[in-house]
RNA sequence: GGCGCUAUCGUCUAGGGGUUAGGACGUGAGAUUCUCAAUCUUAAAACCCGGGUUCGAUUCCCGGUAGCGCUACCA
C-alpha cells in the first residue's frame, strides 16, 4: 500500500454510546490505518453543545479501546490531554481556525452574507416541493451590492455565510461505488456559518455548520481517505466544493453501507441492545465483535474465511472488497462466533469476566482465595458450551448456589420421574455409597458407583441417570456428570453456602 | 415530490458472457453422549421484473419495481 501518509480519521459526536453502526465505521478506519500504515486520528465532534455529554465522550474513548482500536492521534483516554500534532482535536476547541477560513472565504469572494430569513427560505422551498423542483436556494444574496450589504449591516439584520458554488457538476471518487457526479443544482449554495440568534444589532457570524467543520477539519488533519456512513453521501458534494473553494486537494471517499436491522430498517434501539456498552454486559467478546462487524459489509478475498482474528482481519481487509448493499445485523452469526472465542479463551480471562455476574454469591474478587478462584474457573468452563454469551451462565448456575427440592419435584417434567420406583432405588442407592466417603466426590466415584447400580438393580439410560440430575441440578437437561460431580463436591467444600451432592440427594429421599 | 445509493439461498456473501452458481450462519435429517449443549456427517435453500446487446445472459446496457438514504441555519 502506498505510505505512511495515509490518514484516516473516526469522527464521532459524544451524543450517545457507541452503537453498532459507528463501531464499523471506526473499525474500518482502524483496519485501513493498520493495513496500510497509516495514521488512525480520532476527533470529536461536539459542535453540537446541546446534545453533548462528556461522560458520553469518555464512554466512547473507552469502547473503542475495549474494541481494541487504539488511535494514532486525538484526545488521550484516561486523561483531558491529546495526542498528535493536528490537534486541537475537539472541534469545539477550533472555533477560531474555522473564523479564520471563514474570513479568507469572505475576503475572496468565494463565499456570501446571505440575509435571508428562515421563513423566507421555508416558503421558497414551499413552493419548490409544490412545482416538483429540486430544493434549491435561489441565490438571491449572492449578488447583493455592497451598499445593500452595508446597509443590512448597519440595520443589524442578521445573516448566514453560504459558499457560492461553481456551475458545473461536482466529481469525486468513492472507493466503494467508483466516480461520483452530482450536478449543480443538488449542491445549491450550502450555508457554512449559521446567523446568529437574537438578531442583535451588529451581529457577529453564529456557529459554523456540520459540513463546513468536517471539511476544514479533515483537509488541515491531512485526512487522506475519509471513510464513513453512506448517509453522508448526499453531503459529500458540498464537502468536495469547500475542498475546491479553499484549493484543498479533494480525498478518497469511502461509504459504508447502512447496517439494518431485520426489517431492513437502519438498526435502531428498536432492535434491541446494539451498543458496544451493552455487547460487554451481556458478555460477547471484543474479538467476536470485531470479527463479526468487519463482515458487515466486508469479506476476505477468498470470500470464504469467516472467523477471523483481529490480526487476521488488518491482513486480510481491502476497502477494494468492501460491498455497497445494505447489511442485515445478525445476532445468530454473532452468537456463533463469540462461542468461537468463548473456547479460545483463557479461564483465568473468562472468570474475571463473569465474577461480577454473580455478586452476592461469592466473596468480593480482591478478597477470595485461590480455591475459590480456581473452583469458579471450572464452573465457568462447565456451562461454556451451552452459552452464546457469557451473560447467559448466571441463570444457568443458579441451582449451584441454590436448590429448592420441592420445586425441581413439582416441575411437570420431572414430577412423574422423580415419583417413580425406580429413581427413588436409585437415588437411595447412590446416597448409601456417598455416605461412605467422606471427601469430596470424583466423577471416577461417580461412575464406578452409578455403573455397580446399573447391574445391581438393571436400571439404565435415562431411568438411571435422569433422577439423579434432577435431584442433583433441578432439571434433567444440564451439564455432564463428569464435570458437575466435582464442582458441586468442590464447591460444597469451599463453605460458601453450596450443598454437596450428597446433600442435594438426601433431599429427595 | 426531488436527488442519490442498492438488488445472488431466510441472513452475510463468493463468483462471473457458457459454472453441478461456491462458502458460512440459521434450518431439517442422521451419528455420538446419561440429557441439553458441543462435535461429526448430510440435506433442502438464491441470481427482482421487462427489454436490449450476444450464438448464449444471473453476469454487460437501458427501463421498471422495491428497499434504503438524503432532501436543515442537526451531526
């Protein structure tokens, strides 16, 4: 790839968590830098004073950083400092870089005062809609004089600042859908700076626009590849003709396609939990995200090659395979693959994960001992391959910490089993032979005994084994004996509150 | 209404003027295990419609349709 000029950028406005759609956005920028060598900048955009929270901002930095998608240059995660050269990088700290171009703009003439009022704006637009015209701006102000201009001033009627564009089509590259054209007419003259509100006498110029910021910001942070949304294509001519206005050289567009949900309406909260936030809570894997959003919309050359590392992903990723149609979000995909790397994962990792899903229930982490620990790996491991997501375990551990025996006897699956002759020769067998060991059980007890049962009594298959995992677990659908046996007998030994199985077998006695 | 983007199994997609249209998820069946899960094997499942170009189009071109996006002095 061509150099280390490459420069992408990731930027969000800390209005909200990091949703799914956003968190491919700054993943296929992080790829590209990776892949290419370039520089991965991050910028926020918190023009918009109103809607922005700094917590949000702080949630955001640590996300991406969950993610793994560490950036080259922007604010510093754990502090208020920044890091890189191109900075500011917090647009609300460049208010005075945009005044300048704006000023420079004004002085060329390549931008106007416009002192058209909103209700004036609204009608013509009115009228537009109404004789099936494109919604252009009429450019009445384009070319006021300078005594009118002068006059408006002194009458201190306030105005906007709109860039006169060019008449003639506005071209670009996309490195997604090839060449971009857009005519004339669907550009109009974009408004840079807001009027200022209250109209007072005088009035300075208010804030510069979305468009007109992004723009400034991307050319002087040496943004090569700007890599986004495909919302945003519509906003790309207007962004080109400031580019042009002020000699930049223009960028490589890359837009994304929409990420939706079932009903292939753009994914919303409406299908469920789609923030980063809540992904971790509900216990999916960084690395099974990553894996997962890089194939929204993107597949390796082989087409084939699906689990991926992140590793692997930076190798593999080219903006030239990235497809242009719209993405259906699919949990069952994702759940696939976080099992994936729910295996690959060490213990130690898993149970730091999910000790906080069962507070209450254990000691405080800082403050637990070794066997603990070590007991809660196993547990954890038992219930691994029945989950998607480490958020699920809980509800299936809970019979571990907690046994109701007149429950489990009354659920309509078990009752006629439990109730039967044969179980209760069984479950009386079994306890007598507990009984003569006074430590905790091996699943090699365990099987030794269940096996003698088998040929004392003829009992077998499920007759034999289903009494005893009801008895044992509540349910006849669980985790293999061979590892249940020694965390229920491990656990129990470990005095925080976990009946023994001999325990839990004398209750159906 | 205007402008734009998109169109291969249910889903993510590969492919490409002549192919048994490939893979993965999910689904069905079977094997295995004390159950569920996991695992293995296996099956079903797609080129939006209409024109054109061509000996031949799912592939190239045009039109239609549908979905989505934009249509702000939001970002």
């Amino acid at each position: 790839m061509e150099s280390e000029s490459i420069r992408v950028r990731f930027a969000p406005s800390p209005t909200g968590t990091l949703h799914v759609g956003n968190a491919r956005t700054a993943l296929y920028n992080w790829l590209f830098a990776r892949r290419s060598g370039g520089k991965f900048v991050l910028r926020i955009e918190d023009t918009d004073l109103d809607r922005t929270k700094t917590n949000y901002e702080k949630q955001l930095l640590q996300e991406l950083a969950w993610l793994g998608l560490n950036w080259d240059e922007g604010p510093n995660e754990n502090d208020l400092g920044e890091a890189g050269d191109a900075g500011p990088y917090r647009q609300s700290k460049r208010m005075d870089i945009y005044a300048t171009h704006t000023a420079q703009l004004l002085a060329e003439g390549k931008a106007y005062r416009c002192f058209c009022t909103p209700e004036e704006l609204e009608e013509e637009r009115q009228l537009a809609i109404a004789e099936g015209r494109p919604q252009v701006y009429s450019g009445r102000c384009r070319v006021m004089n300078k005594f009118d201009i002068k006059e408006n001033l002194l009458r201190g009627r306030t105005y906007s600042i709109r860039l006169q564009v060019p008449d003639r089509p506005v071209r670009c590259h996309d490195a997604v859908r090839g060449d971009l054209e857009f005519a004339p007419e669907a550009i109009s003259d974009p408004i840079l700076v807001r009027s200022a509100q209250g109209g007072t006498a005088g009035a300075s110029p208010g804030t510069p626009v979305y468009n007109y910021v992004v723009t400034i910001d991307d050319a002087l942070m040496g943004i090569t590849h700007v890599i986004r949304g495909d919302d945003h294509i519509a906003n790309t001519p207007k962004q080109v003709a400031i580019y042009e206005a002020f000699g930049w050289t223009v960028p490589e567009f890359v837009h994304l396609p929409t990420i939706v949900g079932p009903d292939r309406e753009r994914l919303s909260k409406r299908h469920g939990a789609t923030s980063m936030t809540s992904f971790r809570e509900m216990g999916y894997l960084p690395e099974a995200l990553v894996n997962y959003i890089a194939l929204l919309g993107w597949k390796p050359e082989d087409g084939k090659s699906e689990i991926l590392s992140p590793d692997q992903v930076v190798l593999a990723f080219s903006l030239e395979r990235i497809s242009p149609e719209p993405a259906i979000f699919d949990f069952e995909k994702l759940n696939m693959l976080n099992r994936h790397y729910l295996k690959l994962a060490t213990p130690a990792r898993l149970a730091a994960l999910c000790w906080d899903y069962f507070g209450g229930l254990l000691p405080e982490k800082e403050e637990t001992s070794d066997a603990v620990l070590v007991w809660f790996f196993h547990m954890i491991a038992m219930f691994l391959p029945s989950v998607n997501r480490l958020g699920e375990i809980p509800a299936k551990a809970a019979f571990i910490f907690h046994m109701d025996p007149n429950l489990a006897r009354a659920d309509h699956n078990n009752a006629d089993i439990i109730a039967s002759e044969s179980s209760r020769r069984v479950l009386s067998e079994l306890s007598s032979r507990i009984r003569t060991k006074p430590g905790p059980l091996t699943a090699a007890d365990f099987n030794t005994w269940m096996n003698e049962i088998k040929s004392a009594t003829g009992i077998s298959g499920s007759e034999l084994y289903d009494p005893v995992r009801i008895a044992l677990t509540g349910s006849t659908l669980g985790p293999e004996f061979e590892m249940l046996i020694p965390v229920l007998d491990q656990g129990a030994a470990l005095n925080i509150g976990i009946p023994s199985v001999g325990q839990r077998l004398a209750a159906f006695l």
